[in-house]
C-alpha cells in the first residue's frame, strides 16, 4: 500500500488480462484468437474476424450467416442522425464528425446502456459494428456536399461501404471485386492490436462504467493522433512532401537529426522490434491492387525506395525500426480514391470491433476496477494560502 511504480508511457505495465489478441513483438507475430493475421486477411472476411474478436471463436457456416443477417439489420442509423450532422461545418475533419456522432448514439439508443447486461452489451456491439461503416460514409458525403446514401443489405459489409462512399443518386457506383476485397483486407489488419493506445483508453473510459458509445468515442479521439492511427494520412502527406526518390536521402536525414522533431511516419513501433507482419500482408496487397486496378503511382516507387534505403539505414537497423501496417495502406486507400482526409476514419471504422471487444471482455470480468493510475507528484508542497483580498 502506497508504492507503486512509475512506468510513463507504460512501457512495461500490463493492465489486464485478455484472451482476443497475441504479439510477440520480437518475432514479429500477430494472432487473433490463435489465428495468424496473414491467414486471417489472405482466407477470411472481415465479419468472420469480427464474429472471432466478439464472440471468442471463428464462426461456423451457420454461426457465420446469423452473425452476418445480424450485422445487416443494424446498418442504418436513426434517421435525426442525419440533421445532427448538418450542423457541423462542411469543411469539419471527418475524425472531427465522426468522434461527435459516434459520441451522440448514446442519445439515440438508450435501451443499451444498462453495461452490466450482457445481452445489451452484445447487441450494443453489434449496433457499432453494423453502423460505423454508415456514419464514416456519411462523413465524407457531408464533407464533398453530396446526398448521404443509405446502407444496402445485399451487398457484403465492403462493398456496402464502398456503395455509400462512392454512389451518387445518378449514378450506382460498380464495386470491382479486386476493391472489394482489398477493402476487406484493410478492414481485417486493423481490426484489433490488443492494449494500444485507443483500446486502452475505450478501457479506461469503460472501467468507470460509461457507456459504450461514449468509450468508442473517446477511442476514435485517442487514435486520431498521428503517433497512433493518424499515421496513415501522414505518411501519405509525408510520401507526397517527398515527392521523388531523389529527395528521399534528405528526409532519412531529418528523421536522423535529433534536433528535427520529423520522424519517418509509418516507420517504428512500440511492440514491434521486428517486422509489423500486418505491413508485409498490406505491402504484397498494395502492389496486388495497384496492378489489378492498373494504377500506376509514383508514390509506391518513393515507399518502396524509402523502406530499402532505411532498412539499409544503421539509424533504423539500431532502433529497430521497421515500417508498420500504416506505411502501404494510404498508396492502397488512394487507389480505391479514399482521400487522404478519411484515412484515420477507416481504420476507425476498422478498430471498433477491436475496441468494444476490448470493453465487452473487460464488462465481462467479476474482478474488474476501475482503472486508476497513480502519479509522481512535482509541484508545490505545502504552503500557506493567502486571499486574494
Ligand atoms: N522515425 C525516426 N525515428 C524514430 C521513429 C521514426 N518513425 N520512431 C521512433 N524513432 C526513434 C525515436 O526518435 C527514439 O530515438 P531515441 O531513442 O534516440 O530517443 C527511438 O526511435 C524510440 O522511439 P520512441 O518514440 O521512444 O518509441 P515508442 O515505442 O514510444 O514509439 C511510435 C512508437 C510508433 C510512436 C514511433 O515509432 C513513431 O512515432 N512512429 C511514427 C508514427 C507511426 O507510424 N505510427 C503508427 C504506429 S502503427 C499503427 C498504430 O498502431 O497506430
């Protein structure tokens, strides 16, 4: 009683027991469930890793399309949703709207927030799942002035998204298999990376009992920092900043320089001191894609350039700094024509089964507390107030 340790950044504090997700950062290793993430995005679907993430298992066929039908009755959001956007700016972040709506579903559906009922727990989940992919289209349909375009259900989870995105009322947008399922496997890589900085705040929200739309919420705010998941649009910036294999040199240097705050975005990772083995799936999926959509950018020749010539780097070899799964994503997203801008509310979108799987194990556990870290105090000591008058 009374001691504790001073870990800043929690470099070495585990603050829970969970069964969803494994790392072994050294190897290089990412499990969910006991599946390996390559064969989860090479053979699965996202719902099947959301079903393993949720429910604690791979579906069964049946399971499968019971949790499928499930996912589908739930797309749509309440329709006084859509003037709750309309008084946002239309040149708001779409993070900026996505972290206030989301927040705002705790005032549409009250019936789930009673969080020591598990059933309303799961259908709460169910809810997030269904209806991230609507509010995140809507985002970007506020934002570029067009009609929001309301969920269709006999589409799979991907190509519904991919329809709210890009149709307009003249015109139905025609979903490439090959987008499709490079959609899918975006989704899947970013689907949960256990005690992260955004799932460890959905947990410390949730460990006082809040509701879980307002948990969510404060996760989409923690992930939107570019240390975190705000690294996709940024290294896509930065990729565009550099422009020319000819100038990479000069930024590698700057990331070098102590006395330069610019670091190689998509490049390191706290748990990772080995390959992100999320980053080779999304790196052999970039070129896939690309050469299906036969898209030719200029930016996957700097990306690739970059990681040969830091890898090569003694810098980055010390450090262990390796590309993580954000440094290929953005060249993948740009080509399916997300703007850069909506970068962050995808893996947003994608994390949320991460997250409330997260806070749904957590509501789960008699033994949970709430989490309440303690500090090394540096201020004042005690003193001698005087009024003011
Ligand atoms: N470029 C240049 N130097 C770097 C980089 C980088 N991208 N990342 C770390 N370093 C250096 C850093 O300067 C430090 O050097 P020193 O020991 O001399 O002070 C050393 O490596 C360790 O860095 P750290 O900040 O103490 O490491 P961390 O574990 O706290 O940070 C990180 C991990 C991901 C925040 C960091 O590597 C970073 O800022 N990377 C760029 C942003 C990025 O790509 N983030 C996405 C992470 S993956 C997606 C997700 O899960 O959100």
């Amino acid at each position: 009683h009374g001691y504790f340790t001073y870990d800043p950044g929690f470099l070495a504090t585990g603050s829970c027991e969970s069964s969803i997700t494994f790392i072994d950062g050294a190897e290089g290793v990412l499990l969910h469930r006991g599946f390996p993430i390559d064969e989860l995005a090479r053979d699965a679907s996202y719902l099947e890793v959301c079903h393993m993430l949720l429910h604690g298992d791979a579906p069964n066929k049946e399971e499968y399309e019971e949790f499928e039908n499930t996912i589908k009755r739930h797309t749509m959001v309440h329709e006084q949703i859509h003037m709750f956007f309309h008084g946002f700016r239309n040149d708001a972040h779409p993070m900026a709207m996505l972290n206030g709506t989301v927040g705002a579903m705790s005032s549409f559906y009250h019936s789930d927030l009673d969080v020591s009922n598990f059933d309303m727990r799961v259908r709460c989940a169910h809810r997030l799942i269904a209806k991230m992919p609507t509010l995140v289209a809507m985002c970007y349909k506020y934002n570029i002035g067009q009609p929001f375009v309301y969920p269709r259900n006999d589409l799979s989870y991907a190509a519904n998204f991919l329809n709210m995105m890009f149709s307009v009322p003249a015109e139905d947008y025609k979903i490439s298999p090959a987008v499709e399922r490079a959609m899918d496997r975006i989704f899947t890589l970013h689907a949960d990376h256990e005690q992260n900085a955004s799932t460890s705040t959905v947990r410390l929200a949730g460990s006082s009992g809040a509701n879980p739309y307002a948990c969510i919420a404060a996760g989409v705010a923690s992930l939107w920092g570019p240390a975190h998941g705000g690294a996709n649009e940024a290294c896509l910036n930065m990729l565009e900043e550099i422009g020319s294999v000819d100038r990479i040199p000069e930024f590698i240097n700057r990331a070098k320089d102590k006395n330069d705050p610019f670091r190689l975005m998509g490049f390191g990772h706290r748990v990772y001191k080995n390959h992100d083995p999320r980053a080779t799936v999304m790196r052999e999926s970039c070129h896939e894609v690309l050469k299906e959509l036969n898209v030719q950018d200029p930016l996957l020749d700097v990306a690739m350039e970059l990681e040969r010539i830091a890898l090569e780097d003694p810098y980055f070899a010390e450090k262990k700094l390796f590309p993580n799964v954000d440094f290929y994503s953005g060249i993948v997203l740009k080509a399916i024509g997300i703007p850069t801008n909506m970068f962050t509310c995808i893996f947003a979108l994608s994390r949320t089964v991460g997250w409330i799987s997260h806070w749904h194990e957590m509501m789960s556990d008699p033994a949970q507390k709430i989490g309440r870290p303690r500090q090394l105090y540096t201020g004042h000591t005690q003193r001698k107030y005087t009024p003011i008058k």
